[in-house]
C-alpha cells in the first residue's frame, strides 16, 4: 500500500502523466514494478522494447551507437 501511493505521488507531478486521471495513475501504478539498477544495463539499442522505464531517483546514461547522447 505504502509502494502504491508513493509510485502515485511521483506519477501524479510527472509531466508525462499530467493529463491522467486518479484513476488512470492508479492502473499505471499497479501495473508496474519496483526495480533497483546499480551499475547494470537496464535495456540496450536494438533490443525490442517491450516496457517503459521512470527514474525515481538517481540517473541513466543513454548511448546511441556507443557514443552518450544524454544522461
């Protein structure tokens, strides 16, 4: 319950999500996941994307071709 109305709190002041509903974030919410990257490779180019990622805190790298194009 606690994950629940944390994930809403930062879905509810994401840009992204601000024409959504209570109830939409809350669907959003629920069907996501809680994950910890620390150091690891979340997903690579060309691989199938098959979900979205948002950083609560910390931050990413992201490489196109090899070169960092943003962080």
């Amino acid at each position: 319950m606690a994950d629940l109305k944390n994930s809403l709190k930062h879905l509810r002041y994401s840009p992204l999500f601000s024409s959504c509903s209570s109830k939409d974030l809350e669907r959003i919410a629920k069907a996501g996941d809680r994950v910890t990257f620390e150091g690891e490779v979340m997903t690579k180019q060309g691989d199938p994307g098959k979900e979205a990622f948002i950083i609560l805190s910390g931050k990413a790298k992201v490489k196109r071709s090899g070169k960092k194009v943003a962080t």
